[in-house]
C-alpha cells in the first residue's frame, strides 16, 4: 500500500515555519551565512590594509625624492656661493668643503655628510654681518635668498618624509601585517636622520 504525502499546505522537510506566512532557514544554513559574512568582512579589512600600506610606501618614495632634491639644492647653493667671491676665504673653504661632501656622500654616509653642512653653513651664517656682506656684493642678495629658502625647506621635507616613515612603521608593526606579509617585499621604511638647523642669520629672511 502507497504512503499518503504530507498534507496539502504542510512544509516539506528541512524548513520549519517561525510564524505564520514566514519560512525560517535551517540552523546550518544561518551559520553558513554568518561565516561567509565573517570571511568577506576579514578580506575587505586585509585588503584595505594592503592598499593602504601601498599608499604609504608611495608617499615615502614620492617624499624622499622630495627630501633629495631640496638637499641638492642646499648644497649646490652653498658650492656655488663659496665659489662667488663674496666670503672670506676661510669661510669659503669650510663652505665649499662641506657642500662638495654633501652631493658626493653614498647613501651610507648621506646623513653625516648633511649635518656637516648645516654645521658649516652656520659657522659660516652664524653672524647677520656676514649675511649682509654677501647681500651688498653684485649678485649677492638672489645668492642669499635663494640659500635662504634652500635652508628653509630642508627641514621641511625630512619631516614630510620622517612622517611618512612613522605611519608605516606603525602599520607594519601590527601582527596581522607581520603574519600575513601583506607588506610583501617592500624593505622596511627608515627615517632620514639629520641636523637640518639652519643658520640663525638666514632662518627668518
């Protein structure tokens, strides 16, 4: 003899009915359900990390080649002020000494060679007299305005850089970041560390 079915409007197998009109879902399929959720809300938190340390890196790059090029300038504006003949020529020689340093310096001795400039050029400016002996030479006052700025902007863009540094350091620092390698090969971000004072003569002109 045939089994009867279940009756007409009775719910099939698997499915259970919470309230009138409304089809609750199997325990397994919630649970499913909150573990693909849990997974998508981890990838999009790995993946945003990953994009931001890209960002970072970016920043570093963009701010270094920033931080290299005021450099350069400061020393090419020194070089060619000690070479003018508009300072005495022990002033000159110190200047130029350091200045020539500074652009031959390998990446190794970069930060040495820096602050040794910054040394001479406030041995040099230290006093406004000297300062305004350049400016009355012909062609002297564009020479320190534009040494002026050169000093000025120095410090500027190591703290640019440097504050690029610290963000990513920090973010490479969180567990996540270390065990999932999301950095990748990007080698680990350094701090450019110098004395960037400058003189006190051409710091406010």
């Amino acid at each position: 003899m045939r089994g009867r079915g279940p009756p007409e409007g009775s719910p099939s197998r698997g499915v259970t009915l919470s309230a009138p009109g409304r089809v609750a879902l199997p325990p397994v399929t919630s649970t499913l359900i909150w573990i693909a959720v849990a997974l998508l809300a981890i990838g999009v938190y790995l993946s945003w990390t990953a994009g931001r340390l890209d960002r970072l890196h970016a920043r570093i790059d963009a701010a270094r080649a920033a931080l290299d090029a005021q450099l350069l300038r400061r020393a090419s504006v020194a070089q060619e002020l000690a070479t003018a003949g508009v300072l005495d020529p022990a002033a000159s020689i110190v200047l130029y000494e350091a200045a020539h340093a500074a652009r031959q310096a390998d990446e190794e001795a970069r930060e040495v060679a820096e602050s040794e400039l910054s040394q001479a050029l406030r041995a040099v400016f230290g006093d406004a007299s000297q300062v305004d002996a350049v400016r009355a030479a012909p062609g002297g006052t564009e020479a320190a305005d534009e040494l002026a700025a050169a000093v000025r902007r120095v410090p500027m863009a190591r703290r640019f850089h440097n504050d690029a540094v610290r963000a990513a350091r920090a973010l490479r620092r969180h567990r996540t970041v270390r065990w999932l390698r999301l950095a990748g090969h990007a080698p680990f971000p350094l701090a450019f560390e110098m004395d960037d004072e400058p003189p006190a003569a051409l710091a406010g002109r």
